[in-house]
C-alpha cells in the first residue's frame, strides 16, 4: 500500500466561505493531510463519488433550484490522479431538488442520485467518455411521516448496495422506510424488490446504512432518532430483519442532535455513527455472529457538526468533516479496541464530505 492516500472533500460554496472541491494527500505514517488542491467553481458540491479507475469524478451540486426549475444538478469530471486536476465534461440536472448523494454501481456504468427535498433517486447512465447520458429513470417516494416540522413528505437521503451489486437500498428519512430495490446491471434501471421496504421506528429518520463486510447485516444510522437499527439481510429477495436499535448519544444528554454519516472499519469489528449537536464519534463494537453493536465509547468530533466521515481500506484511520467549525480532523483508529485517537487535523471550509482511496 502507498504511504499516501487521497483524499476527496465535498463543501458547501453557498454562503461563499468555500470555494468548492478540496484534495489532500494523507500521509499514511503520520496522519497529516498535505498538499492541498482546490478544484474552484463548483457549486455546492456536498457529495462525491470517484470510479474504480480513478478517472471520473461526479459530484452533486445540492441547490433547490436549477435551469428554473425545482431541481439540483450533478456534474461529471475528468480526474488526473497524479495532478488531481478536475475537468468539467457535464452537468445534468438531478430532477429534484437538493440532491444529497451520489454513488456508482459496481460496473462504473450508472450513477444514481438521492434528492433530498425532492424526495427522489434519479439514475443516469455514464457515456463512454466518462460524461452523464440524459436520465434514464427517476423513482419518486410517496408518503409522510409523524415528525410533521421534517417528514411532510419523502426524503430520500443515500442509496446503498448490497455487496452483489444486485439490490439498492434507500433511506428515506421523510417516510420512514429503508427502500429495497432490484438493480439491473445492464440497464441500470430499479425495480421494486421482493421485499420493498423495511418500516423504521416512525419518527426516527433512517438517513445512511452500511453493509457488514460479511454481507449478513445491514446497519442504518437514524438522523431524527439519534440511534442505529441492525437488521439482518437476506440476499435472496432483500428482506430485513430488525436485530436490535441502539443510541447514539449518552442517556444524560438532551440538547438537539441529529445523526449523519455511517462507517464501519474494514474487518467489520467496529461501526461508527456521527452526532451533530453532541458533536462526537459513536464507536460500536460487532458480533459477527450475531450482528449485534455494543457501545464502545463516544468520542468527540474535535469541532462542529460532524456531517460525513470516512475510514481508510486499511482501518488505520478515521477522518471526520465537521461542517460548522471548518475542519477535517485526522483520528488514529486504536485495532483492539476501536477507540479513536486524534492526530492532526486541517482548516477546510463548510467540509460536508470526505472520501479516502489508494493509489492501486
């Protein structure tokens, strides 16, 4: 493995304090991000998504209104991983506002987006030359939940697969159901699973999952809940089985938070979740037998509003976007025990996401 990784950060430019994409290189032996790159006048970029060649990038640019229409965008780049230079090849409109989350399929040939506010995951296709195709679907959410001030309608918030690539998963945190789809490899189309949802706790908020690296559990982080649902996972029609739902927060704390970002470590022993208000780190522990967390410690994010975070393909190391105090901080990940330990950390503005990939 390199003794550098890159790392990708996603920002809000509106307001005007960021400029837009942010690189690093993180120093693998020290934890200290250098070399910072900036890839300007991108607009409201809060998610990314590189592909497996580390050529194309494709980032959502979160607005509610675009070519006058109720809508975001999602814009297609040419990706120099020695020079990290960024060249715009497109930019499509995401066909619902605030677009929050973009991801690829495993054959790098769709891309599929969550809007927020639109409460809607469009799919696009990827050209030949790495540029966005027209829309070739857009699913729309139907329905409401009890939390009448953030749920008087759907909010589709990430898209997940499963580790086939053969079922999608989408938290909707307006409705309060984790979305179950069928997806096409060749046509990138979603259909209904045979099993269509799992029904959260109402008023908890399901907002972004992850896989168990063993590919039998499906952990969801919970915004409005301030907890985590595990579920058991059946990969011959994409049923889930609820496990068990555990806080996020300690029991004594009672001011306002809202949960964000999911990760587990690469071996599958650890699970982490992000509180904006209590501002930390969950640290969980997994049975991998049973699929059940256990509270291991809450550490704090060292800034404001935690949002995305990310753990590196080794495990050593945990890097958290804290969006209200324009900071990315560097945390060591202790192996036995999953406890975090901050290293260094870097001045980025409005930070929203934060991706790590190797050099391979």
């Amino acid at each position: 493995m390199s003794t550098k990784q890159l790392v990708l950060i996603g920002t809000y430019t509106q307001p005007g304090k960021s400029k837009g994409i942010y690189s690093f290189l993180l120093d693998m032996e020290t934890g200290v991000l250098e070399d910072e790159r900036i890839g300007a006048g991108i607009v409201n970029p809060s998610w990314l998504t590189l592909n497996s060649a580390r050529n194309r990038l494709y980032a959502v640019n979160e607005l509610k209104e675009y070519g006058g229409k109720a809508s975001g965008s999602v814009s297609a780049f040419a990706f120099d991983l020695k020079t990290r230079e960024m060249k715009l090849l497109n930019i499509r409109p995401s066909n619902g506002a605030d677009p929050c989350h973009v991801v690829l399929n495993k054959q790098n040939t769709y891309i599929y987006v969550s809007n927020y506010s639109g409460g809607s995951v469009c799919v696009f296709p990827v050209l030949a030359n790495g540029s966005l195709g027209e829309a070739s679907q857009l699913i729309q959410h139907e329905g409401s939940g009890v939390n009448k001030a953030r749920q008087c309608s759907p909010h589709a918030h990430s898209l997940c697969f499963d580790p086939s690539g053969r079922f999608a998963f989408v938290p909707d945190l307006g409705i309060d159901r984790l979305m179950a789809y069928r997806a096409d490899a060749a046509s990138g189309a979603l259909e209904a699973a045979p099993a269509p949802y799992f029904k959260a706790k109402p008023g908890t908020g399901p907002r972004h999952c992850t896989f168990h690296p063993n590919g039998k559990y499906l952990y969801v982080i919970n915004e409005l809940g301030s907890s985590i649902n595990a579920l058991a996972y059946n990969e011959t029609d994409a049923s889930l089985l609820h496990l068990q739902i555990v806080s996020t927060i300690p029991a004594d704390f009672f001011d306002h938070n809202n949960c964000a970002d999911i990760h587990m470590t690469p071996d599958g022993r650890f699970l982490y979740g992000s509180n904006r208000g209590h501002n930390s780190i969950a640290i969980y522990r997994v049975d991998p037998g049973a699929g059940l967390l256990s509270l291991v410690d809450i550490e704090s994010s060292r800034g404001k509003t935690p949002r995305g975070f990310c753990i590196d393909h080794s495990g050593a190391f945990l890097l958290a976007a804290n969006q209200d105090s324009d900071n990315v901080v560097v945390f060591c990940i202790d192996r036995a025990t999953g406890r975090l330990r901050k290293v260094s950390e870097h001045a980025v503005p409005a930070p929203v996401c934060v991706k790590m990939y190797d050099f391979s």
